[in-house]
C-alpha cells in the first residue's frame, strides 16, 4: 500500500515539476498529456509486477519439444499459468504448479490466442507455437523484467522535458515510426534501423528540409568498408550502380574517371574522394529524404529495398532510418508548411533532384525503448538490441 501511495505521490510531483512553457498551442499541452500518460502507465504495470514479485513471480516452462494446438501435459500446465500470471490468458483459478497433472491440461484454440497475443507484445512472430524463442522470453524472470521496466521508466520520462505540440517518434528496438500531433497518434509506420556494429544512434533534432529524387553523397566509412571490396573484384560495379567519383569532399571538386584510379593500392587514412550515386531507381535513398543535419550524418529516407521491412527484426541500415512508407511522412511534413504533397508529383516524375526548406521545422525524437505501456493498455518488451540496458544495469 505505502508503494502505491508514493507512485501516485510521484506522478503528482511529475506533473508540477517542469516548467511548462506558454507556447500558446493547445496542442502542446495534449502532446504534453499523451507523454506523461505514457510514463505513468509504465509506472502502473510496474507496480503490478512487483506485487507478482512479492507473490513469487511466474514458474519456468523447461525447454523441450515445441508447443502446440492439440498438446497435452504438465508443460502445457505450467504454460497457462504463466500467461495467467502475465494476464495474457485468462482463468479464474490459479494452478497449483507443484502437482500438475500430466495429461489433464490441454493447448486448446484460447491458450493458442494468448500465446499469440504473448508473441506479438514481445516482438516475436505470433504464430501461436511456442517454440526455444519464445520459451526464452516467456522464462526471463519477473525481476529482470522489472529492472529493463525502470530502466525505461527513466527514458521515458526524459521526453517530457522536451516534447512539442507535433513531432515525429522513432523507436529503435520497435523498429515503428509514430507521428504524434495534438496528443493523437496519427500513423504508425515501420522503419529499418542501423546495424549493431553501425548503430543508429539516440538523439533529438528537426527536420528542416526534404529533397524528392535525392542524390546519395555515400559516407566515407561506408565506401572503405563496403564499396572498394567490391570495387576491387568488379570494375564496373559503379557504372552498374550510377555512382560518380569526385576529387575531394569541397564544394565544385572535379569529377575523375574512376578507371584511372589503383583500387588496389590506396592509402586509407588520406583517403578522400567522394563517391555520390545519381538519383534514380537504385539510388539507396530512394525518392524522398528527410533532412535534419546532424553530427551523426543520421536522417530519414526511402528505400528501394522493400522486401527487408517484411522482416520482424530490422537491423539492416548503416545508421539512417529507412522509412516503409515515405509519402505518409513527406505529406504530414508538407502539410505543416501548407504544401500540397499532389502539386509536387510533376517534380518526382522529371527524376530531377528537388529541395524544399521547411518554414516550420519538424522535431523528431529518435529513442530506445524496449519496455512501454501501449494506448491499448499493452505491456510490451523488446530485445536489447544494443546492449544499452544491459550498460544502464
């Protein structure tokens, strides 16, 4: 009781504790309500489970065979009280773990169900078997659970000190894009993120223009390390991916015929040339990029590789952001600057490369939650996939 009695004493000192500025916009204040709405919600699912805790959390299921429709037996057993513990199923009655009899429980079509909801709020596919993945995620004790909730508690706090009335919100782990204005969820769209060995990285910033039929200035690090090994073996591998070669990085540097150029015998540390690709259908960015400058040379684009955002886990990118579905976003951009995304198709149709500067800049927050609270009251967790909670423990 004293624990519940000093969460809701906390959220009253939350609410009071930033200075909210007038900013004269209602919708401010409801985007304000919406973060705040997500913390306490976290907040409450954590005090839920500490009171598991306390009762002696949730029994192990052995690994063994994969579970599914039509099973019977003691795995089963422990199975449905799990997902009783963790109200993914439904049953009124506890089970009594210690004498679960072999044959009499049964993986009928509602236990099915709740093993898919299961999956689903975990990231994993919801195909209602409960094979070794699952078996991993439904056996991480209620402790660790607790620790990655509070970790993220704290993160999810820090996007009170600085939301707006509209933003864009980009979740690593949930590999989801969410534009939030006036409080609402308009879209929620999925997105590629960086690699583990090239992370995208966790940071706040604007997005102050967007160039339709982009050309690709490809970083240096990406050329060295991806590029040149290819290069070497196929001389023709930039004529086939339209990408042009110039002197240096300056503004005017001379374009060079790249044949004349010793692939073979560079000096890496001095290495300088640029290497951009043309606009066109196997231009890496796509059609459409949304710029926000940044230290990180991070931003948001197309991608003509669409059949990666088919994949549960998307950890495909150098860095940047790759965005299912462009036009969703170009269009609520556009619309904030009181442009008309269908007045700008002639444009897309020359293949010319086009830039349009925002008068009224879009902030985006790009973040790392791996354990939130839905609107729908969903309790979702997903895999750490940089390690960054396992550094914050």
């Amino acid at each position: 009781m004293f624990r519940k009695i000093l969460c809701i004493l906390t959220s009253i000192i939350i609410i009071f504790q930033f200075s909210i500025p007038v900013k004269g916009v209602e919708g401010f204040y409801s985007a304000y309500i919406w973060s705040l709405s997500n913390y306490l919600r976290l907040l409450q699912a954590i005090i839920h489970y500490e009171d598991l805790l306390e009762k002696g959390g949730w029994p192990i299921i052995p690994q063994g065979s994969v579970l599914k429709p039509g099973d019977t037996g003691n795995r089963v057993g422990l199975l449905i009280e799990r997902l009783r513990l963790s109200a993914d199923f439904e049953v009124m009655d506890s089970i009594d773990t210690d004498t679960i009899i072999s044959d009499y429980y049964l993986f009928d079509e509602r236990l099915e169900e709740a093993v898919r909801k299961f999956q689903y709020r975990h990231g994993l596919t919801a195909d209602g078997v409960v094979g070794a993945r699952t078996i991993e995620e439904l056996n991480v004790p209620i402790e660790k659970r607790l620790v990655q909730m509070r970790i993220n508690l704290k993160r999810i706090r820090n996007l009170l000190e600085v939301v707006e009335a509209g933003f864009i919100l980009i979740n690593i782990p949930e590999f989801r894009l969410r534009i939030i204005d006036q409080g609402v969820e308009l879209h929620n769209i999925k997105v590629i993120v960086g690699r583990e060995d090239r992370q995208t990285p966790v940071f706040n910033d604007r997005i102050s223009y967007l160039v339709f039929n982009p050309s690709w200035n490809i970083p240096k690090n990406k050329v060295i390390e991806d590029i040149l090994p290819v290069l070497k073996e196929d001389t023709k591998y930039l004529e086939k991916r339209n990408i042009r070669v110039f002197e240096n990085w300056e503004d005017g540097a001379a374009e060079i015929n790249p044949e004349n150029i010793n692939w073979d015998n560079l000096n890496y540390e001095k290495f300088n040339y640029k290497f951009q690709q043309k606009p066109g259908p196997l231009n890496e960015m796509g059609i459409i990029k949304f710029m926000f400058p940044n230290d990180y040379f991070v931003y948001i684009h197309d991608t003509p590789h669409r059949y990666l955002f088919n994949y549960r886990e998307r950890c495909f990118s150098s860095g940047c952001i790759r965005i299912e579905e462009p036009f969703i976003l170009a269009e609520y951009c556009l619309k904030k600057n009181q442009q008309n995304l269908l007045e700008l198709v002639e444009i897309l149709e020359t293949g010319k490369e086009y830039q349009i500067d925002f008068k009224e800049e879009i902030p985006v927050f790009i973040v790392y939650w791996t354990s939130w609270v839905s609107e729908q009251g969903i309790l979702n967790f997903r895999k750490d996939l940089y390690m960054k909670d396992e550094i914050l423990k």
